[in-house]
C-alpha cells in the first residue's frame, strides 16, 4: 500500500481555521503523519507501539 491509498484524517486537535492541520493514516504496521498544508513535504511514520505511546504521552501532558 502507498500513503496515496491510505485513509488520511484531519486530527481532531487541528485548528478549525485550516491553518493548523495535522493528518494522519494509521495503516497495518504503522502510523503515519503528514502536514495537509502542504503535502509536497515528506510524512513520517511511526510503529503501532511508538503511536501509543505518544498518545498516552500527549493525553497526560
């Protein structure tokens, strides 16, 4: 699968402006994250495992 195929969704935690858009693509082995402001520059992906991980992170602050 190529990240055009993969599902992409605007963070709930985006600004509602669209000038703050973070999208992400969680796939099979990975998560990935990309800017949709401008998609000419590279996603990065992560581990299933190191997304978790962040997240639990980000929602304890």
């Amino acid at each position: 699968m190529t990240t055009t195929e993969l599902a992409w969704f605007k963070s709930s935690y985006s600004g509602t402006q669209g000038d703050s858009c973070v999208e992400v693509a969680a796939a099979e082995l990975a998560v990935y994250v990309r800017d949709s402001k401008d998609l000419t520059h590279p996603h990065f992906s992560v581990g299933r495992d190191g997304w978790t991980s962040f997240i639990r992170y980000a929602a304890h602050g």
